[in-house]
C-alpha cells in the first residue's frame, strides 16, 4: 500500500517544491522504492495550455497528450519515469468536472460544496490508481495562505486522518532569509508560515528550510521549537550551483533518512547515487565549453524554455563540456543585423512559439545559421522559420509564408487541419477552442534511412510528443528537396512532416516535435547530444 507525501510551500513563491519534490523521488528511488509524483495546481485554468509562457513558464506536455505544470518536467528528468493525465490537476479542472456532474443530475439534488464535493475530488485525484508505488509525493502549488489553495489544503488535512496512521507525512518548504544589515538568518517568516499552515490543521513533520548560508544550530532549535517539529526534522536546503546536485545534497541533510523516521521505516536499503554522482561528475568537471544562443521570443522568463534549457545542459553532459547559453530576443533582429550578436556562438538554436511576433527574427537566425555553415537546431516554429527561410531564399518564393500569420499566397506553412490519433481522425479549423485541441503527445516517425537524423538516433523509427497546431505544407516538399532541404522524418504515412536537414550543411535539423522533453540528465536525448557535439566541433573552427 502507498504511503504519502504532501509538499506545501511558505513565505513566498518560487522556492523550488517542484525541484525538492523531484529531488526526494529520485533519492527514494535510489533506495529501490517506487515513486510517483503528482502536482496540485491551484489556479483555475483548467490546464497550462492557454496560460502565456512570460507568465507561467513553459507546458510540458506528457507522452499522452496532457498539458501539464512544467514541475512535472522536473519530475521526469529526476526520476526517469514518463507523467501522463493523471499526474497534475487544477482547481478549473476539478470545478469543470464538478459543475459536468451537477448538470447531469449526478448529486441527486444536493447542495454542491466546497466541502464535500471539491476536497472529495481532489482526494479521489490523489488516491487513484497507486497500487503499483511504494511512495506518492503530490506537490501542492502557491503558498499557504493563498485563498485559492484553501480546498486543497483542506482536502490533504483529511487525507491525514483518513489514511491509516502513520501514512502521511507533510513536508513544508520554507525560507530563511539573511538580514545583511542585522548579520542574521532571520526564522521569523518560517514561524509565521507554519502558524498559518497548523491553523488550518497541518502539522508539518519535516520543515526544508531553503537558505544561502548554513543555519546555526541555535537557529534550528528555535525552529523546532516555535513550529512544534523535531530538531532532526529541521533540514537546510542550501543553494548548489547545479539542480543535479540537489538530490545528493538533500541525502547528504538528512532530508531522505527523516522521512523514513517520520514513516517509521527502519529497514530501507542504503540509496545508490552513483548515477547522480556521475551527472555531478560531468558537469562539474567539464573538459571544455560552447557557446550556444537561444532565439526566442520569450527570453524574459527563462522558465518559458525549461526543458529545453536542461536538454542542452544534458547534451553538454554527453560531451563532457559545459553550455553557455545566450538569451537572444528574435525581435531584435527584426531591426538590426544578427551578425554582431551570433559571430561568437557555436551553434543557434530556435525554439517554439506562438505568433507573427518574433518570426522575421527567427527567420534572420536560420539564414545566418545556413549561410555561416553554423549547427543550427529548429524546434517546432524553429523548423517552420527554417522551411520559410529556405523557401524565399533558396527556392526562390519570396512571398512564401505561414497562414498563422494572416493570409498569404504562398502558405508553406499552415493549420493543421486533420490528422490521425490511434485509429481515430482529429479534425480542426480556425475556429475551434484553442486549449487542449493541438497534435499532443507522443507520435510515430519514420525516418529516411541513411539521413543524418537516422544516424544520430540509430534507428529509422522513433516516437517524440508534439504540441503544435501549424505545420510545414508538404505540397512544397519537391521544391524545398530540390534546393537542399530534405525532409528526412515523416509521419508513418507520410502525410505530416516531421524532421528536415539541409544536406549542404555541416549541422542543420528542424523538428516539429518537442526533443527536449523526453531528454533526463543520466539518458540525454540523442539530438541534444549530437547538436553540442556539431557545437563543439564549430568552436574548434572559430
């Protein structure tokens, strides 16, 4: 039977219970325990799919097709264990299900609640199908005293007395800042963070202290004291230079071995870290760097390209070297030359995005990236810039253009329109609702034998998760492989496309898909591997 593991947050937002809650899995997981991990989000979207990337950061999307919290990106890097619809709800999905089972007639008349029917669906989420784990964490999202957090908080609070005791252990994560001008850690707002939390009825039993200097043991007593937990319990949550430290650091406080206490465990096998110790190993101990520049239309928020930031790290762990990236606003280019700010980079790289916004910059980027011989790596709009790029400027249709941008008379890209999903066929229009009706998910490929991409991935069939709504118009094919750009990966039935590369260039691949999100720091994904090693190799030529 599944014991639980409930990760609240204090004092304010952005401490990292996504990266602890991902962190204590992978070490848990080390002592040969099974682990899920799930994420209770608080806001009333009913996923990230509509929320703007500057503000929420980027939507990782699961091989099944869920936009989710990019947390849960964390919880696969750090765990090795694919995330699918079941692991991340809303406050607006559980309220659309609810008011779904309202008019149905499903309550037979009854007054509908916050309390029952909002915390009864949010236990009946956290208790479902766990029979196979030894552990489930569920991450709380927001801080406590959020009012929007509330039924959540109301909903674990009756987990703990309705699982058998000594199932449920609650792990608050805090804040300890560093007054400079007083020269102390300051616990105060710890303090006051679990008298917030017990007034609704948790008792924490394990506070992480997140801090920038090592807590003083008179500080932890004070903690233990005034919030009613253990000395022991008391963990410091030191910053690292590297999240890939973090499961060893936490090991290393006591974080895991607490648990185990709180749980009374008292046989679990040691934890063998010597795969994250190996990760450690290659980034700390690179044998050289490159310089890679990300052009995008979001740089503002780094969050908005998570995953792809981590794969690039991932790739630089494969290579033994360690990747600078440079943030590059596409809009930029809109108004000056790229060539100042991309001399001195060893590959270019162009990630998603939604929107004319940005594109003509992107589109500078590709052509740079052809024209210098530059490795040049296009991700689902990066390709599509690419394929634009290459149209008006190697095949010769200057008017060539995309339909997401308003009508044009030459449409090499356009709204996807059908496609095939298991043995059923999608359809869409410009009309329908934007959330939730991209391609998502994971799709087969079928790769050009021979070509590059098959090289690199070893094998001419593969499966990577989309999460797009244009694509590259495959009536244009003949003419864009005519002037060098060979669509090496298609859909099964050849219908969609999925890879493009330049046979006239030493490094040059846009794909439609997502890469980045099924890259993991001890297995990274092959593409990523393969653009830094390209990078690499252009840094020795510069």
């Amino acid at each position: 039977m599944a014991r639980y593991i409930f990760i609240t947050g204090g004092v304010v937002s952005s401490l990292g219970k996504g990266l602890a809650s991902a962190a204590l899995g992978a070490v848990l997981q080390a002592r040969g325990y099974k682990v899920r991990l799930r994420k209770l989000d608080p806001y009333l979207n009913v996923d990230p799919g509509t929320m703007s990337p500057t503000q929420h950061g980027e939507v990782f999307v699961t091989d099944d097709g869920a936009e989710t919290d990019l947390d849960l990106g964390h919880y696969e890097r750090f765990t090795g264990r694919s995330a699918n619809q079941q692991d991340n709800i809303t406050t607006g999905r559980i309220y659309s299900d609810i008011i779904t089972k309202e008019r149905r007639g499903d309550y037979l008349g009854a007054t509908v609640q916050v309390i029952p029917h909002v915390t009864d669906e949010i236990k009946n989420f956290v208790l479902a199908n766990n029979d196979d784990f030894d552990f489930v964490l569920c991450e709380i999202g927001g801080t406590v005293g959020d009012i929007e957090a509330l039924p959540f908080f109301e909903a674990i609070r009756q987990l703990g007395n309705d699982l058998p005791r000594g199932d449920v252990v609650y792990i608050h994560l805090t804040l300890m800042p560093y007054i400079p001008s007083a020269g102390e850690l300051k616990t105060k707002p710890t303090q006051h963070s679990v008298k917030e939390l017990r007034s609704i009825g948790i008792q924490p039993d394990i506070l992480l202290v997140r801090c920038d200097r090592p807590i003083p043991k008179a500080e932890k007593q004070k903690l233990s004291r005034f919030c009613n937990v253990r000395e022991s319990a008391v963990i410091q949550g030191l910053d690292v230079s590297s999240i890939y430290d973090v499961p060893i650091a936490y090991h290393k406080e006591g974080l895991d071995l607490e648990l185990l206490k709180a749980f009374d465990i008292k046989d679990a096998p040691d934890p063998d870290l010597s795969q994250w110790e190996a990760v450690s190993d290659g980034i700390h101990n690179a044998e050289g760097k490159v310089n890679i520049a990300i052009v995008g239309k979001y740089t503002g928020l780094k969050d908005a390209y998570k995953s792809l930031s981590e794969a690039l790290i991932h790739g630089g762990i494969a290579n033994r070297v360690r990747v600078n990236i440079q943030w590059i606003d596409s809009e930029i280019f809109e108004k000056d030359d790229p060539a100042p700010f991309l001399e001195g980079v060893h590959g270019i790289l162009v990630p998603g995005g939604f929107g004319e916004r940005g594109s003509k910059g992107k589109i500078a980027a590709a052509k740079f990236a052809r024209l210098r011989g530059v490795p040049y790596f296009g991700i689902c709009f990066g390709m599509q810039m690419a394929c634009i790029e290459a149209a008006r400027n190697t095949a010769g249709i200057k008017k060539a253009g995309s339909t997401e941008f308003g009508q044009t008379k030459e449409p090499v890209v356009g709204l996807m329109t059908d496609w095939i999903k298991g043995n059923v066929k999608q359809e869409r229009d410009k009309n329908t609702d934007l959330g939730g009706t991209m391609r998502l998910g994971a799709y087969p490929a079928q790769l050009v034998r021979g070509s590059r991409v098959a090289d690199i991935y070893g094998t001419t069939k593969i499966s990577e998760r989309h999460r797009h709504r244009y694509e590259v118009n495959m009536a244009y094919r003949k003419v864009l492989e005519a002037n060098g750009l060979l669509f090496s990966g298609t859909s099964p039935d050849g219908k969609l496309p999925e890879i493009v590369e330049r046979t006239d260039h030493p490094w040059f691949i846009g794909v439609q898909f997502h890469p980045e999100l099924k890259s993991r720091p001890f297995e990274p994904h092959p593409l990523f591997a393969s653009f830094i090693k390209a990078s690499l190799k252009q840094g020795r030529l510069v």
